[in-house]
C-alpha cells in the first residue's frame, strides 16, 4: 500500500483530490470542533497523528504515490489543519473509516504482480489472479458487513459464496459488488472493463450510483472522461484470453483422478494423498469450474464414492476404488 505523509493529506485536501467520502470525513470533523488551539501539538503528538493518517487515509487512485523520506509536516502555525488531523483521529478510533475495507481492527495486506500472473487466496477462501502489474489490498481478515478490497490493474475473481456479506472492489471511480461469482475486472485511470463468467455484478460509478447489472457472458465498460457505464456482449475469443494463464478452468472429460487432482492442487495449493492406490485411475468427468475446495471434493465423492478429510493444506481421499 502506498502510504502517505501527513503534509500530503493536507495538499491532497487542498488541491480536492481526496475522494468524495475521505473529503466529507475531513469537513464533517473539522465543522464539528473549535477551530481554536490553546497550545501546539508536541513533535510526539504529530508523528501519533501521522501515524494513524497512513493507515486510514488513501489517495484517489490516480493521484502519485509519495516519497515519505522527502515529505515534511504541515507548518507548525497551521493549527487549522492539525486540528483536522485531531479530529480524524477521533474518527479512526471509533471506526468511522471502516467504510474504506470492511474492516476496522485487521491489517492491510497488499498483493502485487510482477508481470505474470500471480494467484492470491484471500481470508474468506475467494481466488484472485493478478494479471500483469497489478495490485490488490485487503485486509488480513474480513470483518462486518461487507468484504472490501481494493484493485489497481487487472484481475480474474473467483469469489467465495457469502450471500450475508458481500464481497466489494473497489477501482478509482467504480464499485464492482458481488455475493459469490467469477469475474474479471481491469483497471486503468481512463477506463474500468468487467467480464462476467459466472453469477450476476453490481457495477456502479460515483456519477452513476445505479450502474449496471451485468450477467455472465456480457462485459461492462466504464469510461472516465464521460463517466459513463456501457454494456455489450461477451465474444468467445475475450472469454477465453480471460481465464488464460490461471487454473480457474476446471473442466475434466473422461481423465484420470489423478490428472484431475494435481489440478486441485495447483489450484488451490493442497497437497492431495491416496489411501488406496486404485483411485488414481478412476475416470471423472465433471466441471469444477468456480467452485470452492470443499464443493469440489463433495462433487468428486458423489461421482466415485470418495471421501476426504481436510488438514490445514493437506487432503487425503479414502474409498474402495471406481464404482
């Protein structure tokens, strides 16, 4: 995550290149208290403040990162501003920015690609494939309402089914929502493109609150210079330079369960065992495209009267052989 000195809070305010929600936050606070300051704040209590800015505090997705090392403090006669900050940390204390991740007690944890595409598994079981030079934050574990992650670049989605929480991206100027679903989102400081595959996404803009709701084989675009949202047919050559270079295809016709397995383990990073031999070579046919370890393991039971036990990323399958 790219964090961001104290001064810089102050000239992105300045310049209005917070977002709508990180702006009101800073006016509705500065609004509700004295402007007067009897006595400075100590060097102590400035770099307390600064600390809890960079970790509350994000810039809009096209603004710069910042060099901390080169940054300084706002003048120490601007109390105006200190006092925002004061009341920021009033904010942050109880949990008033827990809008921006979903959660207001985990870490942040960002997730990047250097080029190639790069798998991430996130605490809620949902997989991300980091396409290019990509970023993704999110916390180190869900909390509340709502699962909140943040994307630069692009990625394909596979997301963990939580109808109670849904799992929202977001991307500049727009919000992707969904409940469990497969997608792939590519974000640029012109445009916003979302590919469905599987289930039904919110796709929304600040400008356009109501969006679009896009099925699977059809493909939202955003663009930015008219902050418009448009809407048109998936062709079949996108589709698949979308799921390629990841393991989110899963279709198996007639194979081995061997074969069928090393590909459950690349996938989802799992070490698979045998208790009987015989099972390598029962065929399956089946398509365990987007679905979770445990649903595939269930269908792979149904099919060949396996059962399994899961240890941390260990799986053994049991049973008497192929039916």
């Amino acid at each position: 995550m790219n964090e961001f000195g104290f001064d810089r809070l102050i000239e992105l305010y300045k310049k209005d290149q917070l977002t709508n929600e990180e702006k009101k936050l800073v006016d509705d606070w500065f609004n509700s208290v004295d402007t007067g300051m009897n006595s400075p704040l100590t060097d102590t209590d400035k770099s307390r403040l600064k600390d809890k800015l960079l970790h509350k505090i994000k810039p809009s997705a096209d603004t710069p990162p910042v060099d901390q090392e080169n940054s300084t403090l706002a003048p120490a006669g601007n109390w105006k501003w200190l006092k925002i900050a004061a009341s920021l940390l009033i904010v942050s204390s109880v949990g008033f920015l827990a809008w921006r991740l979903g959660s207001n007690s985990n870490d942040l944890r960002t997730y990047t690609s250097d080029g190639t595409t790069t798998k991430v598994s996130l605490p809620d079981g949902s997989l991300v494939w980091l396409k290019g030079k990509s970023s993704l934050e999110s916390p180190s574990a869900f909390a509340g309402n709502t699962r909140n992650v943040t994307l630069h670049g692009e990625a394909l989605f596979e997301v963990a089914k939580d109808p109670r929480h849904p799992f929202i991206i977001q991307s500049g100027h727009v919000t992707t929502t969904v409940l469990g679903t497969s997608f792939n989102l590519k974000s640029s400081p012109t445009r916003v493109e979302l590919t469905v595959l599987t289930g039904k996404v919110s796709f929304t803009s600040v400008n356009d609150p109501q969006g679009k709701v896009v099925l699977p084989n059809e493909k939202a675009i955003y663009d930015e210079a008219t902050s418009s949202i448009s809407k048109e047919t998936l062709a079949v050559e996108e589709k698949k330079a979308t799921i390629d270079g990841t393991e989110y295809e899963m279709i198996f016709d007639d194979v081995s369960l061997e074969t069928a397995v090393h590909r459950i383990e690349e996938k989802f990073d799992v070490t698979v065992s045998f208790s009987n031999e015989g099972l390598r070579a029962c065929k399956i046919r089946a398509n365990f495209s987007d679905q979770s370890l445990e649903n595939t393991l269930d269908m792979i039971g149904q099919a060949l009267g396996v059962r399994y036990t899961i240890s941390g990323n260990t799986v053994q399958l049991t049973g008497e052989g192929c039916r």
